[in-house]
C-alpha cells in the first residue's frame, strides 16, 4: 500500500510541490525528485532531488524548486519509500522568466 502521496504542485516564484504521507505509520527515507524540461529552445532543463529522512504519519512536506526561462514547460515530480511504489504526477506550466504558471 503506498503511503506517499504527491500533492498539490503550484507556480508563482519557481515551482512548489508537497509530498504527503498518507499513511497511519512514519514514512523512513522518502526520496522524491523534480524534473522540469522545456521553454523556448529547449533551454529549460532543471532537476533536483533529496530524501527526507522521517516523514510522519498525517505530515506533509513543502519543497520548493527556482526555474528560470521562457515558454511552455513539463514538470514531473517522483517520490518513493523503499517500501512503496514510485508514485509520479506530471503537469505542464509556463515559465516566464522566474514566474511559473500551472496549466
């Protein structure tokens, strides 16, 4: 049963994403990553990642990721314990310079 959840992603200054933990139980080494690909060109390519170490039972987590470019963008977010699946959520937005908006 997975206990990560990928909530809400929304724009504004770069992009923010919240990871939940669903679950009745801590959630122990969460990796999650963000992929941001595309703009004008092709220019845009942005990834970052880490692993939060403890994340508890009802909790969520608020990453934030900077973007810089100009045009239409992909942004994937992944997360997994190493007992759950990976669960992924992809949308597309606009960059404008350092303002993102979620289509």
């Amino acid at each position: 049963m997975d206990m990560i959840k990928i909530g809400a992603i929304k724009g504004g200054i770069g992009v923010t994403i919240d990871i939940k933990n669903i679950g009745n139980i801590d959630a122990q080494n969460v990796e999650w990553s963000i992929l941001i690909k595309g703009g004008l060109l092709r220019f845009v390519n942005v990834s970052s990642g880490d692993t939060i170490t403890t994340l508890e039972a009802g909790d969520t987590r608020t990453i934030e990721t900077l973007v810089f470019g100009l045009g239409k963008i992909t942004i994937t977010v992944t997360a997994n314990t190493p007992d759950t699946n990976i669960v992924t959520k992809t949308l597309d937005g606009v960059v404008i310079g350092f303002i993102v908006i979620i289509l």
